[in-house]
C-alpha cells in the first residue's frame, strides 16, 4: 500500500505545481472567489446526490469525491499563498475542540453494553 502524503507534501506539492506559472497565486479576494465557486459546485453535487434536485439529462457526471479534491485543492493554494502551514492549523483547531469545546457535543458510552 501506497504511504498517505502529509498535509506539509501536500502544500509542497501545490506549491511546485502553481510555481510553475508566471501568474502565480491569486490574489486573497480572487482565492476567496475560487474557494466559493468550489463549495458552490460541492454543493450542487451533494443537492444532486442526496437532495430533492435532480441532474439534468445534459449534466456531465461529476462526483461529490472529485468536488471536494477541488475544495482541497484550493483551500492548499489559499494556505500557501498567505504562507499558513494547514498542519500547525489543523493541529491549533483539534486543541480548541478538545479543550474548550470539549463537552459541546454528547459522547457515545464507551462501554455501551446491550444484552
């Protein structure tokens, strides 16, 4: 089995990719406009997927795994081009739900036993 990529492969991986061309990143109001576009399309296919509105007939299959890659993809390119390392991030928000939000939500017993 193939060894997952870290999230900091992941950035270095975009990065090598985008800087292949003059233009660069976008500009943070540009990222934010790509970033909307993307989870509009996340939400068209999950609306298609599990929600009352069917394709049409001329609508190109795309799927709710590939929409969210594209999310991924830009939420990468929205991180680096403001240098944030999405690690230390994720690492920063699990410390702020398992601390302050720690009793938020209602855990399942651990020991749930039936019988």
């Amino acid at each position: 089995m193939e060894r997952q990529k870290t999230m900091q492969e992941m950035q270095q991986e975009v990065d090598q990719y985008i800087s292949q061309f003059k233009e660069g990143y976008f500009s943070p109001l540009s990222m934010l406009a790509r970033m909307t576009e993307e989870v509009g399309e996340l939400a068209r296919e999950i609306n298609h997927f599990y929600g009352e509105k069917p394709k049409k007939k001329d609508e190109g299959e795309k799927t709710v795994e590939e929409e969210l890659g594209d999310v991924l993809f830009i939420v990468i390119c929205f991180a680096n081009s403001l240098g944030i390392d999405l690690q230390e991030a994720f690492d920063r928000i699990m410390h702020k739900f398992n601390t302050r939000d720690k009793d938020r939500w209602t855990r399942i017993e651990e020991n749930n036993q039936h019988g």
